[in-house]
C-alpha cells in the first residue's frame, strides 16, 4: 500500500509556462513534507519542504502547496525551464522517524 | 549546507566478488542513514536504515547477508555487496537526516553506480 503516490509518471510542459506536479499522501501522522530532484546517475537533491503548520511555502520559481484536509500536496514550478527536467519525488516523514517517497514524475520542460 | 559523499561514484567488477560503498556525512553526525536502491527508470526503493552502534533495519524482501551494512561511527555507513551478480547491478544511493530526531531535510549521497559482469 503507498503511502505517497504521484499520479502521473510523467509531465511535459512548455518553456515558460507553469509546471504543476502533485502528490497525495494517506498517512496522517506525516506532519513534513519535501521535493526532491534527480536528474540521471546523481542522487537526489533537496528542492523545497513544507511542514504541516503550513499552507503554503515559496522559494524563487517554486511553490509547494499542502492541503491538509484533502492530504495533498502540490509543487509549482513557473516560469518552467528546460534545466528543470528532472524526476521529481514528492518524500513525507512523521517527525523525522520515516521518511516516504513517491514513485517520483519525470518532467520534461520542452524548449 | 550539509553535505552527504558516497564512493565510490562507479564500479564495475566480476560476478562472484565483493563491493563496499561507503556514505559520509562530512560536516554533521548522522546516527541514522538510510540506503536506496534504483532500477533504471523506476523509484527509489528502500534497502535498509543503518543505526550507528546497532543492526541495521531491513526492508522486506531485501538480503541481510547478501547487502551487509555496517554504521561504525557517527559519520560513516557502509554497504557490502558479497558475491555480487548481474541482478545486483543497480544505483545505489545513500541519505542522511540533516536534523538528528527532527523533520529536517534528507540529503542524499551522490550515488554509486554498480556494474557487475
């Protein structure tokens, strides 16, 4: 049973325009949230978090967007940049015991 | 920032041999670190979460003999590949908490690729 799920494998978007990747969550003890970022061969690297306290988090292009109720989350990306095609993992933790990760979306910002 | 470093980044070795990787976390402690592995185009999958000072937690499905993991410090992780196959070939990626019991972030290793001929 995943815990968190991103529905959409894959995601392409327009240069320029905004990139929506969502996540869903079904453990409510989860109370932060994280995006990572891969690109091939690498680890992963930490883009943007947000904590359970929270709606809302902003850092430059992106934004994460958590609803609490619906237990789900959203990362927006805009103005999309060809550099940000990557896999996305959407990761969830419960006080920093567990952390989650979604299947990750592959993005592909086409130029 | 935190920094986490995986070696080796790539190797390649002979069906039947051993293979250590290490993870460090160069400017934090981490008494806690957790190992990944990643199939060509698929998620990251779990192996197990290292303790320093104690056994590591396996995932379900994962061979404890076959990926031998070791925490001997506050800093170090490893993870033994022993009698390594072609079906062990795969991306191996380490990560460590920033925050010791906290939700801090997760930073991860750079990876280290593994092909075994």
């Amino acid at each position: 049973d995943q815990q968190v799920k991103q529905n959409s494998p894959s995601l392409s978007v327009q240069e320029g325009r905004i990139s929506i990747l969502n996540c869903d969550y079904t453990n409510s003890m989860f109370d932060y949230f994280l995006w990572y970022k891969k690109y091939p061969a690498e680890g992963p690297t930490f883009l943007i978090s947000i904590s359970s306290i929270k709606d809302k988090n902003e850092d430059g292009r992106f934004t994460v967007f958590l609803n609490k109720s619906a237990k789900h989350l959203s990362l927006h990306i805009v103005p999309s940049q060809p550099g940000d095609s990557a896999v996305y993992f959407c990761a969830a933790t419960d006080y920093g015991q567990n952390f989650v990760f979604g299947p990750g979306t592959r993005l592909s910002v086409l130029p | 920032g935190a920094v986490v470093s995986q070696h080796p980044s790539w190797v390649i070795c002979k069906s039947g041999t051993s293979v250590k990787i290490e993870c460090r976390s160069l400017d934090f402690q981490a008494t806690t670190m957790f190992w990944y592995r990643q199939f060509p185009k698929q998620s990251l999958m779990l192996m197990a979460t290292s303790n320093e000072g104690s056994k590591a937690t396996y995932e379900q499905g994962v061979e404890k003999d076959k990926f031998l993991i070791n925490h001997a410090s506050l800093t170090l992780s490893t993870l033994t590949v022993t009698s390594a196959h072609p079906e062990d070939s795969s991306f191996y990626i380490c990560s460590a908490p920033g925050l010791a019991g906290g939700t801090g972030e997760l930073f991860f290793g750079e990876g280290s690729r593994l092909t075994v001929l």
